[in-house]
C-alpha cells in the first residue's frame, strides 16, 4: 500500500463519512489474523500502517525475561539488551518481521475491510433514515413476491409487504407502485429490516394527512381511527378552529379529497365523524350512516345505550355487526343498539316524539 491508498482513505472519509483512522484500525485488526493464518504462527505481533505514507510493518512483541519458555513469545534479558540496553525484565520488545510479499495480503485485506465497513455504513445511514419514518407512509415499486411476502423497491432498500398485510383481494404485479405504512424498522444483521402494512388504521391517517391541508397544519385533528381493512373504516375528527368545519375539511370540495383516499384503498368505505366530548354525541355520530333517536351513558360500566328507529336497527348494527363494531373501537365505548320497539318493551319508554339526534359525520362508498 502507499500514498494512494491513505488518499482513497480519505475521499472516503469525506464521502461515505466512515472516520479515516477507524478503518485503518480495522485493517490493522484484520491484518495481524490475516498474518497469523497465512504464516501459521502463534507468535504475539502488531501492524502498523503509517498515516502519511501508507507503509506497513509487522512486529513481533515478545517479554524480555530470565528464562525463555517460547521463543515465540519471550526474548531473553540479555538478547533485548543487544537491541537496547535499557531494557528491564518485563519489557516487551518490538522486532519487525515483515514477510516480503506481505503487501499483496494487505492489498486483499484492506480491500475486504473496507468494503465491509463501506456496507456497514451504508445500512446504518439507510436504517437511520427510515427508522424516522417508522409509523408513516412511503411508496415503492413491486419486485417480486414469494409465498408469504411481497418485496417493494424503496429506492435505497427493498421493504417486505407481508401477503396478510394485504387487504382482502388485493392483488399486486411486478412495476405496481404502491403506498404502504412502515410498523417496523430493525436492525438486522443482513440491513435494515423494513416491514409495511396495507392494513394497518396508521395508513388511513397518514392518507388523510396528505390529502387534507388542515389536517397537515394541525387546523383539524384526527383524534381516532378504527378500520376493517378493505370494507369499512371510521374516522373521528376535531377542529381547534370553531370556524373550520371538521368533517366537511375531509370530504374536500365535491368529495375529492376523500375519494383520493377511497380509491388508493381499493373503494373501501370510509365514515367521517365529528369527535365530540359529550359522549352521547360522540357515540351518535359515531354509528353514521345510522340515524339516532337516543344515547344513554352508564359511565360506571363504559357502556352506552342507544335506540334507533326501528327502520334503522339494521343499518345501525351493520353486515355482521360491522358498523356497531367499529363505533365501539373508534369512540373506545361498549355499545347496546335497541330499536325502538325494543325499548319499549324492555324499558317503557315512549316511542320519541322530538325526531333523531342531530349528528355531525358523512359516510364515503
């Protein structure tokens, strides 16, 4: 090695930011096992590589001391006294034993090292960049895919799209761009390790960050999100200013804003509620597209009572329960659907004469 190699060094010391003295102390590691193996020796040694002229040399260490055990290891006091006289029992002594063809080992070596540590690197400033995206979205072109994976190009490293974290029937072709949400960023010995989702009810939010410019300057927040990946979701919104309308701010002029988001998930519907303190109102608007009659807090048991006409007990309750089941986890209330005639019977109470609940949200199909 020589002056060329010390300024490879440090171009890539500017470029790739891996410290210029870090690797060669790498290549000096690297070296002194590369010497052993190669020279089938035991004997104790230290590499040095000059920082200005990229010169080698190995040197044995060996202890002075009375009596030789190995001379592998040990230098007699009176033989380090020829080389120095001040030298002590104790002392180790340093003897260059550079082999003659040792530079094209080094060669080989320093190559390896270096660019194992170029890599190494280069997977953490990729693991560091996408470890601060972690819970966001990102999008990437399809590769490939196997049994259980699909496999995206993100540019600088390909992400895996578990196939169950796909929405139902969702299909995908080598070149497809698409737009999945990171759950996962590790660490792993291969690089970074990064897993996406389709599924996940962070992908809607993120959606909806993008789509809607009050949501983005924090005007309108998303207090909660609830989704059945690939049939229906709800959304509950809130505005910090009175005079921005929540709900309205999401759907966007003649829908568009929401559409966007409606068709990136496959036409998957998507309930846009008004977030509410008041529980009942909360909980009303939560079972859109279902009109309310009635809510009926029992704060001791987290539950709420709610009677719908009886024309809506079906819609209210939804295809399997769907839409009750999804109002229970976006507002986080357990929730007791009762038609009208329902609560007549069970509770005697009159059939309403005041019309529905006023309700604050929009259902997307």
């Amino acid at each position: 090695m020589n002056t060329d190699f010390i300024e490879a060094l440090h171009e890539i010391e500017s470029t790739k930011g891996i410290s210029k003295d870090i690797l060669l102390e790498a290549i000096e590691a690297a070296l002194i096992s590369g010497y052993k193996r190669n020279f089938n020796t035991a004997q104790n040694v230290r590499v040095d590589i000059n920082r200005q002229t990229g010169l080698i040399k190995v040197y044995a260490r060996k202890t002075v001391t009375e009596e030789v055990l190995d001379p592998r290891l040990d230098i007699s006091i009176e033989a380090a006294r020829q080389i120095n006289a001040l030298y002590q029992e104790g002392d180790i002594v340093e003897i260059e034993v550079t082999p003659r063809d040792f530079g094209r080992i080094a060669a080989q070596t320093a190559k390896q090292v270096v660019t194992q540590r170029i890599r190494e690197a280069e997977r953490g400033l990729i693991y560091n960049a996408f470890i601060e995206k972690e819970e966001d979205i990102v999008t990437g072109i399809v590769q490939r895919q196997d049994t259980r994976s699909i496999f995206i190009d993100l540019g600088k490293v390909e992400a895996v799209l578990p196939l169950a974290e796909l929405m139902p029937n969702e299909k995908f072709k080598h070149g497809d761009r698409v737009k999945a949400y990171i759950t996962k960023v590790e660490n792993t010995t291969k690089g970074p390790q990064i897993i996406l989702s389709r599924t996940h009810p962070g992908l809607l939010k993120r959606l909806f960050e993008l789509e809607v410019p009050e949501i983005f300057d924090g005007v309108v927040e998303i207090r909660s999100v609830a989704r059945e990946a690939g049939f229906r979701s709800k959304i509950a919104v809130h505005s910090r200013n009175p005079e921005v309308d929540p709900v309205g701010s999401c759907v966007g002029p003649k829908g568009m804003r929401v559409q966007t988001i409606v068709s990136e998930l496959r036409g998957e519907k998507i309930d846009i509620v008004s977030w509410s303190e008041q529980v009942d109102e909360y909980v009303a608007n939560a079972l859109s597209p279902s009109k309310v009659l009635e809510v009926n807090v029992f704060e001791s048991e987290k539950m709420c009572r709610v009677i719908v006409p009886d024309y809506q007990l079906s819609l209210a309750i939804g295809i399997k329960g769907q839409n009750a089941r999804l109002a229970a986890k976006l507002t986080g209330w357990k929730i007791d659907i009762k038609s009208e005639t329902q609560a007549e019977q069970e509770y005697g109470r009159p059939k309403s004469s005041t019309g529905e609940m006023q309700q604050d949200s929009v259902s997307i199909e």
